[in-house]
C-alpha cells in the first residue's frame, strides 16, 4: 500500500493540472493566413499537413464526428489552439474574432452556440488536433460555453475555409497549465488546393491516344491564380508535352477549350475561359513555335461540368482544359 499511494497520487496529480507544463508560445508557427489571433493570446498547440481532407461541420453533430451537414475540403490544413488571459467569456472572445472577420471579408457558412445548437458530440472533435500530445480534453468537458463558427474567403493567392471554436475550460485532462473558465481558442485553416499530383502530366502519346479514341483530352497540369488568365510557370511540364505531340503531327488542329467551376457567374466566368484559352494558345505559340492557325481557343465557362459543383470536390475537376482534335 505504501508503495501503490505515491503512484497513485503522482497520476492523479498530473491529471488534475497541477504538474502540467506552462502555457509556451510557439513562436516558429505564427498566425494563420487572413486570421487575426484574440490580444495577448498564446499560441500552444499546432498541426499541420501539407494536403489531407478536412471535415468542415455545417450542422449539428449526430454522432462523435457525424453532422448533419458538412463540407469535404482538400487542401492545405493547419490547425492551431490559443489560450486567452484572464477571464474572457468565450462569448467576449467570440464577438471581437467576428468583428475582425467580417471586416476582412470571411463569409460565414455556419454558426451554433452550445450543445443545442452544436449536438451532444460536437465538443469531442476538436481535443485531438493530430499533434501527437496525450490527454487533450479541452474541449469535450466544457460543451456548454462553447461557440463555433465556419467560414470562407477568397483570395488571389487562393481560396481558404476556416473552423473557429471557442469554449471556456471546465475540466479534463491536459498537459498544459489552464485555469478554470479560461477561455480556449481553436482555429483550422484549409487552403483549398490541387493534390502535388506527381503523375497530373499527361504525357504526348497518351494525348494522343485520347484524342483518337474519344476526340478530347482533359488536362489538369496547366495551372492559373484564381480569377486570372496568366499561365503559371509550373504548367511548363504539360505545355511541353502539348507542343511534342504537334510536332509529331504537323497537320494535327485543335480547339484549346477554357472550362471553369461555377464559382461566379457564368457570362464572367465564359469571359475568364476564354482568357484562358487564349493564354495557353499564346504560350504555344511564342514559346514553342506551334503555329497559331492549328489552334483554336474557345471558353465554355461551367458549361460542360465533369463533376457536379456542389462540392470541393467536383468544382476542383471542373476547373480544367481540354484539348478537342479538330
């Protein structure tokens, strides 16, 4: 017995806070594109990966990880917890992030404040951010404060989605230092993005066999910012392997057809298309002496979907060129 006692007391020590390690900045991460941190807050937990598929709750969670609505998004994530100084409400705390958010733009998507709005099991999926650190329960134990907040925005460098919660702490096991009702902060960041997609070149001969087979091939490899028609360096690869199959066949014509997602409206996103058309013509043209009149540049806009645009997903497939033989 006097050997099990201090064991015993030393776990429940940890448990409960008091041997838990101060809240440190992590100050080789910093703040999250377009998203202002609360003053004097500390950055102390962070996980990120390159490209993975992020859950973006738009309703009510029916299940751990289970809601009634949701958005599917690919890309860029980084997610980042922040505890707030002193005795901030999470409401506080809350209504200054969506003064700054509104003011820069973010659209909001969804909103729910406590477990009426949220579900019993909403709280449960923001404790493990996948950063590889034990008992993290600062979120599950203290639903009842706890606001949520989904939003989007474009920008020229892309587009992002963002899941904002706050809640105040209650109670469970953490390895940091937090004081009761100390308001605790979660933001995920998803920068929508194509997969670095190593076999996204299509090489000349398989165009080729596309283009006999069924008239057209889909190209993913020639890339533009978002809502501008300048062909960006890395669509060099697929340029190259355009260019190898005219040159193998001097007489081949076709038509360069710009498609878009539904993402604005279709006569501006016709005008975009066609931009685009035109771009890729003028790279082949200047760049690999490919004769103007073997090709033709036509923008459909949404006109000609792949996939359906209701998702991340699908709009990602939409946003292509295609190569119809002429």
């Amino acid at each position: 017995m006097q050997k099990i006692l201090p064991t015993l007391l030393a776990v429940m020590t940890f448990v409960t806070g008091v041997m838990a390690e101060p809240l440190k900045e992590l100050t080789s991460v910093g703040d999250p594109p377009y998203f202002k941190r609360y003053e004097g807050s500390v950055l102390f937990r962070y996980a990120g990966k390159k490209y993975d598929a992020f859950v973006l709750p738009l309703g009510i969670a029916t299940e751990k990880e289970t809601f009634k609505d949701s958005l599917t998004i690919e890309g860029e994530i980084q997610k980042r917890t922040y505890a707030v100084p002193g005795k901030r409400s999470a409401l506080e705390v809350y209504r200054n992030y969506r003064k700054e958010l509104d003011a820069a733009g973010w659209k909001t998507l969804w909103e729910g404040r406590g477990p009426k709005d949220l579900g019993f099991f909403f709280p449960y999926y923001w404790d493990d951010i996948g950063d590889g650190s034990s008992y993290n329960q600062y979120f599950s134990y203290s639903p009842e404060s706890m606001i949520y907040w989904a939003g989007k925005i474009e920008k020229p460098d892309g587009v992002y989605h963002a899941a904002l919660t706050i809640t105040e702490y209650r109670d469970g096991m953490t390895v940091f230092t937090l004081e009761k009702g100390q308001a605790i902060v979660q933001v995920n960041t998803v920068k929508v993005a194509a997969m670095d997609e190593k076999m996204v070149v299509v090489k000349a001969a398989e165009m080729g066999d596309s283009l006999k087979s069924v008239g057209r091939v889909a190209l993913y490899g020639i890339y533009f910012d978002t809502n501008k028609a300048d062909v960006k360096a890395e669509s060099a690869p697929t340029l190259d392997q355009i260019a190898a199959l005219l040159k193998e066949d001097p007489t081949m014509k076709l038509i360069v057809t710009g498609h878009t997602d539904t993402v604005g409206g279709f006569e501006f996103n016709r005008e975009l298309s066609t931009r685009r058309a035109k771009a890729v013509v003028a790279e082949l043209n200047t760049k690999h002496a490919i004769a103007a009149d073997r090709l033709f540049p036509f923008g459909v806009s949404f006109a000609s979907p792949m996939a359906t645009n209701d998702s991340e997903e699908g709009r990602a497939k939409n946003r292509r060129v295609e190569l119809v033989k002429m």
